[in-house]
C-alpha cells in the first residue's frame, strides 16, 4: 500500500533535490526499509505522510551533503595534482612513478576491480561501466569504494593523488 500510493511522488520530490532519478530511487526504498524496519505506528495517513516526505528530505539533503563532501576532496585532489605536473625533471620522474605506483596497485586488484579501475581511467562513466561489465549502476558504484578504500592502503601519496584525479572525471 505505501508503494502503490507514495513511492512516485516521492521519487519526484527527492529528484528535484538530489536531481538524480537513480539516487533519489534509492533514497524511497531506503525510506521504505526503514518504515519497515521500526514499524512505526502512525495516528493517521496524513502524519504517516509527513513522516515519510520528511525522512526523504532529510535522506536526500544527507545525500547532496555527502556529494559536496566528495567534491570538495576530489577538488583537493585534483589541485595537489596541478601542483605534481609542471614540467621539471623531478617533478616528470615524481608523476611517471605513482603512474607505475598505480598500474601495479590496480594490477594487485580483483578482476573486476581491475576492469572497473581500467574502463574509469579511460573516461568511462559509472553506466557505460555497467552496461560494459554486465552489472548495475550500484555495484559500479559499490566496487569502485571497496577499489579506492583498499588502493588508499597501498599507494603513496602522489600516486593517490594520480589515482582519484583519474577517475573522479566520474
């Protein structure tokens, strides 16, 4: 019954926040679990309603929080990468070194990790990835945190810094 009646209109408000039908997809069924998992009880549908547009809202505000978070370090990445690719002798070793760094780590990954890693420094985009691996857009996404947290524990700094300004063009 809570699908049937809510689950559109609150896909359509949480898309217009987070402006992605996927994440705001997932941001309801998650509503939903959580609905599920307390098994509330609600006085009346309209306070049922509140509940839910307000535990969206609050899901999709945590959400472009997140996104934010995530810009702002790949940002970071990105600039202390400028600061590794002027042209000075040191600096063309440094950059050609974590590029070595980097291609043994992701050798070091799964199979599919490796792929994953492989198609998203060739520029392509989380869907393109899917579609080309057989898998969701999810596990894409799933696969390339579990990727970047372990490389995180391998790399050293430059070579870290290489890894995330090549696959944040995500």
């Amino acid at each position: 019954m809570l699908y049937r009646n809510f689950y559109k209109a609150l896909v359509a408000f949480s898309c217009q926040m987070v402006g992605e039908i996927t994440e705001a997809e997932e941001i309801v069924q998650d509503t939903f679990v959580k609905t599920w998992q307390r098994q509330n009880t609600f006085s009346s549908t309209g306070s049922l309603r509140a509940w839910l547009y307000n535990t969206v809202r609050n899901a999709s505000i945590s959400f472009l929080r997140h996104q934010q978070v995530e810009r702002n370090r790949i940002e970071e990445y990105e600039r202390e990468y400028q600061l590794m690719t002027d042209n000075s002798d040191d600096v063309v070793i440094t950059r050609e070194e974590a590029y070595r760094q980097l291609l043994i780590a992701i050798d070091s990954l799964p199979a599919k990790q490796r792929q994953l890693f492989l198609l998203s420094i060739e520029g392509k985009t989380f869907s393109e990835i899917a579609e080309k691996m057989g898998i969701t857009f999810e596990s894409v996404k799933k696969q390339r945190q579990r990727g970047i947290a372990r490389l995180r524990t391998t790399l050293n700094p430059d070579a870290l810094l290489l890894m995330m300004a090549l696959v944040s063009q995500n």
